[in-house]
C-alpha cells in the first residue's frame, strides 16, 4: 500500500534519524537511506541522506544555511504573539505485502532489490507529474528534493518491509528559482500511486522468477507464492490491532461518514505502540519464535522460495499500447476527457503487474496510435482523449449550432404568476430555483444543461416545473417536455417519484435501452425515434 502523511513541521520530520529501524539498525543508516530527485542533484545532495543536511532542508534551508523558501507567519494560540512556522513536507510511505516482507527477513535474495526498484519507479512517476509548485500561469511542475529511509519492521516487530519516502516542501523551479510545493495532488491520487507501486513491485519479482497469486486485480493486492498463509496471519498483528479499532467505533457510531481508507488512517495513528530499544539479535529472535509456532523457520521458507523460482518469463504480457488501448476504451465508455491517473488505474487492472511503470507512461504519452494528451489544467491534472471522441464532440458541436431558436411558448407573465401563486402556498423556492424554472419554461434554445451542487433543490426544482405543466399548460393543451436523467439508477428513481415523470440514467438513455429510452418516450406521448 502506499499513504501520504499531513504535512509536518521540521522537528517531526527530523525525527526520521531517531527512529531507525531495529532490523536494518545494525546496517548502519546510511545504506538503508538515499536522496532522490533533479531537485537534490541540484542540491549536490547524491547517495546516503545525513542529519545535518537533511534537518537544514526541512527548516527550508540548503546545506550551506541559506534560505530556500520563506517561513510562513501565524499567531500562538496561547501568547498571540507572531511566529514563524514552516511545513518541512510530506511522508510517503511504501508498504510491500506481508509474504514479502517474511521472505525478505527469511533472507531470500532479490527481494529488497525488488522493493527498491518498485519505489524508484514510482517515484520517477510522481516527480514527472506530482512535483508541483504554484505561478501566477498555475500549477508548474519542477524537480524534487526527497529523502528515502527504509524500515523491515512494524511497531508490533512483525515483519514489515517498508520505505518511508520524505518529500520535501522545496521544489526546484523551471526559472532555476526555488519554490515551496504543492502536495495537494498526492492526496488526490494516492490510491492511484499505491496500484503504480504493486504494479511495480509485481513486475519487479514476476521477473526475477517468483510467482504471485493476485487476490485482487482491481487493486493489485497480491502475495507471494510458496508462503504459508499461517505466517502472513502469525504476523499481521499490526494490522489487526487497526482493523479492530475500526471495528470498535462503527459498533459505537463514531465517525459517521468518515471514509474507511481516512478511519484506516486515524486507526493507524491512534494504535501505534512506543518504540521500544531492541537489538537486531533480539528482533531476529523474535521473527524465528514466529515461524517456530508456525511450524517452520526461516531458513526453509528461504529454501523453498529460491528453490521455487522459475527462469522463465511469469506470463506472456501483451503490447503496453495494447493495455492503455483497451483502458481507454473502457473509460471512454462513460466519458470523454480521461485523467492521467484514471487511465493508468485502469490499465494496471489489464496489465496485472504485466508492465513497467514507465512503459505504461510511455504508451500513453505518444505510444498509443489514437490517444490524444490534452495537457494540463491550471490545477496540474494531465488530460487525454481519443481521435474517436475528438470526432464525436465536434459532430454533436455542430449539430447543437444548426438547432435554431424557436419561440418560447410559455410567456415570463404566465410563470410569475404561477411563482406568486405557489409563494401564497407557503412555497419559496431560491433565486437560483426560480431563474432555472424561467429558463427552462421561456428559454428559445434548442438544447439547455442545468447543473447544481448537491443539496442545492435540483430535483425540487424539477417538480416545480411538471407542477407548471400540470396546472398551467396541459389544462390548455400545451406541454413542456423535461429528460429527466441521473448517473444512477437510486437518483432515477427518486427523480421519478418527485416529478412523477419518466426517469433513466445517462448509460441507458445513450445506450437506447429498450426498457428505459423506449419507455420514456411512449410515456410522453412521442413515437419512438
């Protein structure tokens, strides 16, 4: 899994080098950490991270002391007085599935290469497209100052292989100046850079000859085979202890509404044991007891992983333009410009671990005949979409610009005195409600799109309108047409039950679905088209 922590001040985030890690203790820090980005080169920061440079970055200084980005001034909530405050960065953090990380603490060869590899990857990934910085032309991207520091235990010694990645709030800019970052779109994508990471770390050990059985293929969860499903259990402690945190306050109603990856994360906090001072001798220990009462040991789930390694290629994997074809196929199902990260969700779910991070990067950026890159916003998103949609849209442009105007049949006279009249009822819709019910009832376009946030009264509005046609234009012979749709089939229904008229979703109107399109047209008295 990978997670993205809130931003930290400098003296969190310097505790980095006060916990290291008791299994890779012995190895000495500096060769289980590392800088990484354009933006620490820049820095001639290049291999193992030390303290005193790393403190001097996350105060927004560079090694020599000299100011990088500026402080940002608030007041004490206890004093009043002005203080300067800085947000050091980011932690991400790199997780590998737990019958990976009891291979690597049983000494299996290839492994934390294989782990290494997956976030190096990943993390080429979110320097090109996640390193931003705001200008007054937007959302920029620049290089990264970033700080990797790799762990093999949990906090309950389970074994636990995972790398603590610490993105600094410092990004080298494209005018050579240094700004302060942007992280918001990490937040945004998370989930999307946790799949990038086992998609990664799959390819990584599929092609050192080890076999996966995926579990779930929409999120890229997968385990190692050839390691017993006792020993995962034996040494999921960790997360047990959090899934029945959560468990405890759904019981007690607490947190109504918080989702459960935010519930998984405030458990994870709020469950976590005090470091205790344990020797790698010790820890070793205490890993060889669990594989005892699992009824094996180190050394044999070592031997039978090597011994099970195949030369040969895991799997035939087809042509990565072939994989980001078929996901934008898929997305352009329901809509018509793709956001990079969706489309690389959907084409790890294709691929199963079956490409490289940067080969799927590249089949989408110019390596897939058809697909077309859009660019970005002024917020950093990166947007595609076909030679096909492209096509579709201007077709529907230029059959919305020959609809002529047409005259209203309902006059602004007739609906505010129907407004008068409901308003003497006790009924008052907003300013936003009335203006919409105006404009659909006396409007002289042809094609008229109305959006609201939710809880706004979009559906009260609608009722208002099919009231008007009730009470005002069918006594008269007259009748005014409204389309209800909806994108699910729960918000059809109750459009349907609110207007008492015809509602469909959008999949099944564009589809011509018999049951609904069809339907909803005899409904209002028009011949099917």
């Amino acid at each position: 899994m990978m997670s993205v922590s809130p931003g930290m001040a400098s003296g969190q985030a310097g505790g980095y080098f006060s916990r290291e890690d008791y299994y890779l203790r012995g190895d000495g820090l500096g060769e289980n950490s590392l800088w990484f980005g354009s933006g620490s080169q820049d820095l001639g920061l290049i291999g193992p991270v030390r303290e005193e440079e790393f403190r001097a970055l996350c105060r927004g200084e560079d090694p020599a002391g000299n100011r990088l980005v500026s402080f940002r001034l608030s007041r004490d909530p206890e004093t009043g007085a002005l203080v300067e405050r800085h947000r050091a960065g980011n932690d991400l953090t790199f997780s590998a599935p737990k019958s990976v990380s009891i291979a690597y603490v049983a000494g299996v060869s290839g492994i934390k290469e294989a782990h290494d590899a997956a976030v190096l990857s990943v993390l080429s990934h979110v320097e090109e497209h996640y390193c931003h910085y705001r200008s007054p032309g937007g959302i920029m991207n620049g290089g990264m100052v970033a700080a990797k520091f790799d762990h093999a235990t949990s906090r309950n010694i389970d074994p636990q292989l995972h790398s603590h990645v610490f993105v600094l709030n410092v990004v080298h800019a494209q005018d050579g100046s240094w700004k302060a970052n942007e992280p918001k779109a990490l937040f945004q994508d998370q989930r999307s850079l946790g799949l990038l990471y086992r998609q990664a770390l799959a390819r990584e050990l599929a092609s050192s000859g080890f076999g996966l059985e995926v579990q779930d293929r929409a999120e890229m969860y997968f385990e190692l085979k050839g390691v017993d499903p006792q020993l995962t259990g034996y040494f999921s402690t960790r997360r047990v202890d959090i899934e029945r945190q959560v468990e405890e306050w759904q019981a007690q109603g607490l947190y109504l509404g918080v989702s459960h990856a935010r519930l998984y994360e405030m458990a994870c906090q709020g469950t976590k044991e005090p470091k205790r001072d344990l020797s790698r001798e010790e820890v070793s220990g205490i890993f060889a007891r669990g594989f005892e009462a699992c009824g094996t040991s180190p050394e044999r789930v070592r031997l039978d992983l090597e011994e099970g390694r195949s030369l040969a290629p895991a799997f035939e994997a087809e042509a990565p333009s072939r994989v980001i074809e078929r996901a934008v196929r898929e997305l352009t199902e329901r809509e018509a410009v793709l956001d990079r990260a969706r489309v690389l969700d959907e084409a790890v779910r294709i691929s199963g671990g079956g490409h490289t991070v940067p080969e799927l990067n590249q089949a989408l950026d110019g390596g897939t005949p058809g697909v077309l890159r859009l660019g970005r916003d002024a917020r950093g998103r990166e947007y595609y979409t076909t030679l096909e949609m492209r096509d579709l849209e201007r077709r529907n442009l230029e059959r919305i610009s020959e609809l002529e105007p047409h005259d209203a049949f309902v006059s602004l006279p007739e609906v505010e005195r129907f407004l008068g009249r409901i308003a003497g009822e006790g009924i008052q819709p907003t300013r936003g409600q009335k203006r919409e019910v105006v404009s659909e009832l006396t409007g002289s376009r042809g094609v008229t799109l109305t959006m609201g946030d939710p809880g706004t009264g979009k559906t009260s509005t609608l009722k208002l309108i099919e009231r008007f046609n009730e009470e005002e234009l069918r006594p008269n012979g007259r009748t005014h047409l409204s389309i209800n749709l909806s994108y699910t089939g729960k918000a059809a229904r109750e459009l349907s039950l609110a207007t008492g008229r015809p509602a469909c979703t959008i999949h099944s109107f564009e589809k011509e679905n018999p049951a609904s399109k069809f339907a909803l047209q005899r409904q209002n008295g028009e011949p099917p088209r």
